[in-house]
C-alpha cells in the first residue's frame, strides 16, 4: 500500500561546478542528474523506507530514462510515470558565494507538464499527500490536476503537505496565486521558509503570517537552513525549536535540502514520532543532502541517516 505521494515535475538538472559564474557566461556545466523538488522529495521518502509513489512525466530520452533508473533503483512506484512524446524537463543552475541561485528551466513545454496516472485504489489509501509549490507553477491543467488530488484525498482521510518552495523564475501566471491559496486551504501542515511563508500569507513579520497560517494548518515547520527549524502547532504556544544537525558537514550542492527536509519530517509524522523528533529527521535529511553534487545525490538510506543523527546528537 502507497503511503506518500506526489505530483510535479521530473526533470535533469545541469549545473555551474563551480560558483559565481552566472547564466551569461560561456564556462563548463555539469550533469545531468536526476531532479526536480517532487523527485527529490519521493526518493528521499522511499530511502527512508515508506512506500512512495509520484505522478509525473518523462521523455522517450537518455534525460527520461536516467530519471525512471534512480527513482526505481531507490524503491519509488514509478507507474503514474508517463512516458511523452515530449522531450524531458531540464533546469540550469549557477550558484553565488552569498548562497543565491538562478534558474533558467525549461519545463512547461517539456514531458514534465504530460503527467501520467496513478490506479484510482491506490489513491484512497494515500496518508500523506505532498505538494510543491514549484508543481503549481508548470501549467495551468498540471496545478488543476494538483488540486483535485488533493480534494480526493482530503475526502478519503488522508493529509495534504505542502512546501510552497516558489520560484520566481516562474511565478508569471494568474491562475498560480489562486491554486497556491486553495492549497493553503487544504493543507493540514506547511513547510516553508520564512520568505516563502510572508509571501503567502501577505504579512510583514514572521510573528503574524505563522498566526495566519495557523488558521488553515494544524501545523507550520518554518525550515530555518542551517540553523534548523522551528515547528508551530494550532493547539500548543510555544514552538518546538529543532537546531541544526550539520555542524562540520562540508556543503557541497544546496539544491534539494529542503526538499529532504519535508520528506524526513513528514516520514517522521507517519511513524508517530514526537514534533521534535521529527525536525530532527528532517533536519538530518536536509543537512546530508547538501554532501554531494546532484539534487539527489545525497540521498540516503535510513540506517546512515540515523547514524548521522547519532552522532550528531
């Protein structure tokens, strides 16, 4: 039985090795690896040792093929996977010395807006149903598809997530604001960090948009980076504070930590663990993450994870 799963983009992602060198510039990329915030998150949930499963879209192509290879290899049900006649989604990145990136993506006329289907009996079971903020933001019948879901597995007693890890490259539609909103309204728990978190709620301080987030959500994990997390709940004052675990951890590649964060938490959640044990998984996850070059690189099995965690307590 599926316990997690995803809609969103799968895509490859090729990337400056080296940092500060911007998009303009003719230098050398490295790549492709496996990517997208949705892949990252599902394989990071599987490696954790919960059933996963995403809907997405990949091409006929070397791209698509590399993709179905790591997500099966690692255990993710991969048969809402449709394979398009479209090419596979790719994202270029170049990272700055003040911990900054840019983008340029091409994924809404690629195989990552073609998705596919997940069996209907599957989806009744689901008990965590992630979103990513990103997802909304391909196209317009891929955020409908998004949404939909979401009512489905609402009204079968399953929870919605939802990281809204926006990008501005892509916010540059109007039906967007309005799914990211209709997603608030149906998440039992946010993950976002703090410039995402004023940006949907519209609030000016961090004090305020948690209360105003607290009025949909049951839960809110402010992810604070490299100084951890701070996890506020409806029904408890104070929040639980989770410091970081990546004390001594080289960061080699930012990208995707976050979305190990949600995968690590959110496992936690359905293993009943306490609040604070569960921002220790996912700050754990997160913090691995950033060991490797590849979005999905530093994803692990749950027996070093827990190792890291040992130690690092």
């Amino acid at each position: 039985m599926i316990e997690i799963l995803i809609i969103g983009e799968l895509l490859v992602e090729i990337m400056r090795p080296k940092k500060g060198i911007p998009l303009d510039k003719k230098d050398i990329f490295k790549g492709p690896f496996p990517s997208g915030a949705p892949a990252i998150f599902i394989d990071t949930a599987a490696n954790l040792g919960h059933k996963s499963a995403i809907i997405g879209g990949v091409g006929n192509d070397g791209f698509g093929k590399l993709i179905l290879s790591k997500l099966e290899k690692d255990g993710v049900e991969t048969t809402g996977i449709k394979i398009s006649k479209l090419p596979t989604g790719v994202a270029f990145v170049s990272y700055f010395e003040d911990g900054s990136r840019k983008f340029i993506f091409h994924i809404r006329d690629s195989a990552a807006s073609d998705l596919g289907n997940l069996d209907e009996n599957l989806i009744k079971n689901i008990k965590v149903f992630h979103i990513m903020g990103v997802s909304l933001m391909i196209k317009e019948s891929v955020a409908n598809k998004i949404v939909d879901t979401a009512r489905k597995i609402k009204k079968y007693g399953g929870i919605v997530s939802f990281d809204p890890n926006i990008r501005k490259e892509l916010m540059n539609k109007p039906y967007i604001e309005k799914a990211i909103h209709t997603i608030i309204g149906l998440s039992f728990i946010i993950l976002p960090g703090l410039e995402e978190l004023l940006l949907i709620t519209s609030e000016h301080n961090k004090e305020a948009a948690i209360k105003k987030a607290l009025d949909n959500a049951h839960h809110v994990v402010l992810k604070l980076g490299s100084k951890g997390c701070e996890i506020y709940s409806r029904d408890k004052e104070d929040p639980v504070i989770c410091p970081s675990l990546d004390i001594g951890v080289k960061v080699v590649d930012p990208t995707g930590a976050g979305d190990a964060f949600d995968a690590g938490f959110l496992c936690g959640l359905l293993e009943e663990k306490s609040m604070s044990d569960c921002g220790i998984l996912a700050n754990a996850c997160g913090a691995l993450n950033t060991t490797k070059l590849g979005p999905m690189e530093g994803v692990f099995k749950r027996d070093r994870v827990n190792e890291f965690i040992k130690i690092n307590s």
